[in-house]
C-alpha cells in the first residue's frame, strides 16, 4: 500500500475508538445498497401484469438500474475524492430512499423505470465506504474492514433474494419499496452518527466534459450487452451501439490523458498493479454472477426434465442464502492471507477456490444439498478475491484517489457481471430441450455456462500472477486537508 495509509491505533484518538461502530455502519450501508439489485427478482416474471405493460418494456426497471449504477459509480467516487465521500455517500443513500419510495408509490411503468434507475444512482456506497475506511481506520484494522465493505456486495444480494421472495408471497409487492426505503433511512441515521468526513479531498474542478462521454460510452457498451440478446446481436442497433461504444470511449480516453484534472486518472489506471486488477476483477465478475445464473434456474425447472429439482423461488433463494454469509464469513481469513502473503496471493487463491466451486457443480447437481455445497464454495472463493481487490487497488493509488480508483473497479466487475448475463443468455437459449412445447435450457447448456464460469475464475487467476508481487510497507501519515502524493504509490505499476 502507498505510504499515506491509515492512522496507527491510538487509544486517545476517539476515531480509532469508534472504529468498530464505522466498519459495522458502512458494511451495513452497502448490504442495503446490494440489497436492491435483487429486489425485483421475485416479482420480474409478474411485472408485466402489475405494471399493464409488456414484458420487453417491464425488462427495463432492471436494466435502468443497470445503466444508472455504472454511470453513477465512477462519478461519484470521484466526487467524493473532490468534495468529501461521506458527504457523497449521505447523498447515495438519499438517492436509494428517494428511489425507492418513487417505486413504492409506482402503478404504472414510467414511474418504476425512475425509481429503479435513482437506486441505482447509489451503488457507489460500497467503493465510498473502502474510501472512507483507508482515510479513517487504524491500520490493523483496514484489511479486514475492507475484505468486509467489499464482500457487502455479494452478502446483500445473496441474503437480498429469499427475503424478497418472502415478502412477495405473503404482501403486496409495494413491500418491497417500502422496506428499502426504511433500510436506507436507517443506514441513513447511522452514517449520519457514526461516520466522521474524512480530511483527505483533492479538490479541483469536476470534469463534465469527461463524465458525460464516459456515461455515453458506457451506456451504449451495457445497452448493448443487456438487450443484444432481445434485439439480436447482429441487428443495426446492437452493432450501432457497440461500434458507439468503441467511438466514444476513444475519444474520451484521448480528453481525459490531455485535461488537467480528468474524471478518471487513466495515467494511474494504466499502471500495471491497478490495470491488471481491473481485468482480473472483470473476470472475477463474470464468474460469480454465472452461479447467480445458473443455480436459481436448476433448482426452480421441472423433476420432469430429469435434472431440475422443481423447488419454489423462495427454496432457491434460501439455497443461495448460505453464500453470503459464507463471503462475510470469509472476509477476515482473506484478510490474514493478504497480511501474510500480499493481496496478490489471495485474490489467485480465491479465484482457484471459485474456479474449483464450478468444477464441483459440473459433477454434483442432482440435490439440493449439492447446489448448497456449491454456492458455498464459490462463495468462499468470491470472499477472498472480493476483499484483495481494494487492497490492491489501494495499494496503488493516492488516498487523494481512493474513492475514483476503487469505484472504477467496482465498475469492471459490473462489467463482467453484465457480460455473463449477456453469454449466459446466450447459451441456454440456444441449448435447450423441449417439454410439453415449452423450450428450456438443457443440461448440458448448464454445464457449459459452469465450465465457462469456470474458465473466467482461471483467467482471473492467470491475469493476476502478472500483478507485482511487492509486500506493503505502511507507515503513519496523519490524514491532511489535501493529500499529496506518496513516494510508493507513485512508483506502484
């Protein structure tokens, strides 16, 4: 890690003494915040009859959120860096509230598609939270705080699932919003009395210019890549939007390594220890969003297929449940590895762990139990591999930076989630069985999606033996208005 790290324990310094209480605040906020991209899982199937609108149409209040998280999370990290990350984290979590009643109040589609895309406006709470934790925690305590903030994103949508299906099926669907809401307002609360505003802020000027070309860019990339199945990967729009993708987020690179203050530093993106996690966290993604895809599907299809367990929405998400407290679980071991051996080892072992996780699902898939076994393992893996990555990218970076390097690769991982959606679909529409008429993915459409899963966990192994293997040396430096940069992070890559 670079030099200008967290404060050293000091039993008179009331911010280490209230350390636990911010570590427990901001886990819990992004656990709420995650907890939102699961939301609408249970009623997705029922929407178009709630809402009075087609399903195509329905499809959008997920992939709103989506496209509004991916813009969101790169903008307000580095609005934070700026001008505060608890005061940008107060106003995340306002936009989940605020997004939330508008979908609790909602009767109609437009109103969803807003509501569901201001929650998305919050999901940069979690790489907000590793900001916050680097500038304001001891020392001993960051890794593990960090393993912790960082595993929220699988804990809240891995517990997100059978709680939403519950309410679904005893209360109106309305619920749903109205719990958000109250969630949030109580995260709101507590980060209102437990979190201090850190000291350390880069101040300058927000680069507009940047941050509409990247949302352009970016928009058009996931647009493509969620609805290219729907509209046909080689229709005129899908290929319009990719070679817009392409366009822009050129352009945009040449403006941002030539404007004096970018949105995104890519000069300290292009160093080879924050590169290389970025395109391993890519692959990490993809490969934990492929169980999300595959588990729920085996154990709700019909015993009649012969390999499908016909077990209720609510039986999946319980089987899910056990993976993300088995990430939490996980978040302080991945956090001694990393202390013993270096950030680098453990994100390797977490993606052999994942990758060994789908090995086991191509062979066990017949019982529940075996699913369970499964979402555990991956689960483990995911805990490891989720809490380097910060520590990674932090170890690279200024804490001017923090908050815009770890939501950048909040994003990648976005990214690779998105793109599993996209194969995944791909695969098991074109690998299917028919029963009574109704085409389903076959069995061995499964299978293929676990082994590229699996093949995506190895990759993720192989990009990141190429991180430097340099052991932190972290040594005090106060938190000041203005950090400047640090001898070690400007030499990292």
């Amino acid at each position: 890690m670079s030099d200008a790290l967290p404060r050293p324990a000091d039993s008179g310094d009331p911010a280490a003494s209230r350390s636990g209480a911010v570590v427990a605040v901001l886990a819990f906020a992004g656990i709420v915040v995650s907890l939102m991209q699961t939301l609408v899982i249970p009623i997705v199937p029922e929407l178009p009859k709630l809402l009075d609108a087609p399903a195509s149409d329905t499809a959008w209040a997920v992939t709103a959120t989506l496209l509004a998280a991916a813009v969101a999370t790169p903008v307000v990290g580095r609005l934070g860096d700026m001008f505060g990350k608890r005061r940008m984290l107060l106003v995340s979590v306002v936009l989940l509230v605020t997004g939330s009643v508008v979908c609790a109040l909602s009767e109609s589609l437009v109103p969803m598609i807003i509501g569901r895309a201001v929650q998305g406006l919050a999901s940069a709470v979690v790489p907000l939270g590793i900001s916050i934790m680097r500038d304001e925690l001891p020392v001993e305590r960051l890794a593990g705080a960090t393993a912790l903030m960082s595993a929220s994103l699988g804990v809240g949508g891995a517990l997100g699932l059978p709680t939403a299906a519950l309410i679904a099926d005893h209360f109106d669907w309305h619920v749903l919003f109205w719990a958000s809401a109250g969630m949030g307002v109580v995260a709101l609360a507590l980060v209102v009395l437990f979190v201090p505003e850190s000291k350390v802020r880069s101040g300058g000027r927000f680069d507009l210019v940047g941050g509409v070309g990247m949302a352009v860019g970016l928009v058009s990339l996931l647009l493509a890549v969620s609805k290219g199945a729907d509209w046909g990967w080689t229709s005129g729009t899908t290929l319009g939007l990719f070679a817009a993708a392409v366009v822009v987020l050129v352009a945009w690179g040449f403006f941002e390594l030539r404007t004096s203050e970018p949105l995104v530093d890519l000069r300290t993106t292009a160093r080879r220890q924050v590169l290389v996690t970025n395109l391993a966290s890519i692959a990490i993604g993809f490969s934990m969003f492929a169980m999300s895809l595959v588990l729920p599907q085996l154990l709700q299809l019909p015993a009649r297929t012969g390999f499908g367990l016909g077990r209720s929405l609510l039986t999946a998400g319980l089987v899910m449940a056990p993976s993300g407290l088995v990430m939490m679980a996980f978040a302080p071991v991945s956090a001694a590895v990393s202390k013993a051996k270096g950030p680098k080892v453990t994100l390797m072992i977490g993606a052999l762990i994942v990758a060994g996780g789908y090995g086991i699902n191509i062979v066990l898939m017949s019982e529940v139990w075996h699913l369970v076994l499964v979402s555990c393992v991956i689960g483990a893996g995911i805990g490891f591999t989720y809490g380097a990555m910060p520590a990674l990218i932090m170890g690279a970076v200024d804490p001017s930076e923090t908050a815009a390097a770890n939501s950048l690769n909040t994003l990648m991982r976005s990214i690779g989630t998105s793109t599993a959606s996209a194969i995944a679909g791909v695969i098991l529409s074109q690998m299917t069985i028919s029963l009574g008429g109704v085409a389903l993915p076959s069995e061995n459409g499964f299978k293929t999606v676990m082994a590229i899963g699996a093949g995506a966990a190895l990759l993720a192994f192989a990009v990141a033996s190429f991180i430097p293997r340099r052991r932190p040396v972290v040594t005090a430096a106060p938190a000041t208005a203005t950090a400047e940069p640090s001898a070690d992070a400007s030499k990292v890559g």
